[in-house]
C-alpha cells in the first residue's frame, strides 16, 4: 500500500465557497478514483498556529498500490482538481510513501 499526502497553502483569491466546492471535489475522489483504499480531508484546526506556516487544508490518501497512485496523478478527476486549483493556490507539499 502507498499513503499520499499533500497539504495546501492558498492566497488571499480563495473565498469559503471556492474552499467547500475544493474540499468536496477531494472528498469524492474515493467514490471515482479506482485504487483507493482509504481517503480523508479536511480543514486544518491544529492549536499550533505558529506551526501551520499557511497550511490550511490537507488530504490523506492510501493506495492500495505504486501502480494506483501513478494512475491517480493522470485521472480525470484529479486533473480538474489541479485546474480548480488555479488562481487560489499559493504553495503545496505533497508526501508520498509506501506503507509497510
């Protein structure tokens, strides 16, 4: 298995409509993304602050596979993710790792 992260950084564009509409596209890739074994994501609510460093919305993926998540980088769903993600993103960090 492969666990994906990636933690997302937005400029000053981003509205608390814009937000949802991202949160819910990442939420449903399980549903639409074959390879996917588990999916969280969500608003950061950490109590330290002066560690968030602007990250304010993260998504934890696992793959049941190398294989999955390299399909994943080029479906679809998450090609218009990318898309919905331009003029509002400002940095992102993303972790990928096998499970063992």
């Amino acid at each position: 298995m492969y666990e994906h992260m990636v933690f997302f950084k937005f400029n000053d564009q981003l509205t608390a409509e814009k937000e949802a509409a991202l949160l819910q596209m990442l939420q449903g890739f399980q549903d639409k993304i074959p390879g996917i074994t588990g999916l969280t994501a969500g608003r950061n609510e950490t109590d330290e602050q002066e560690r968030m460093q602007g990250y304010t919305l993260g998504l934890r993926v696992t793959f049941e596979d190398k294989a999955a998540l390299d399909h994943y980088i080029t479906h679809p769903e998450h090609v218009a993710f990318l898309g919905a993600l331009e003029g509002v993103i400002e940095d992102v960090v993303v972790m990928d790792y096998p499970i063992t």
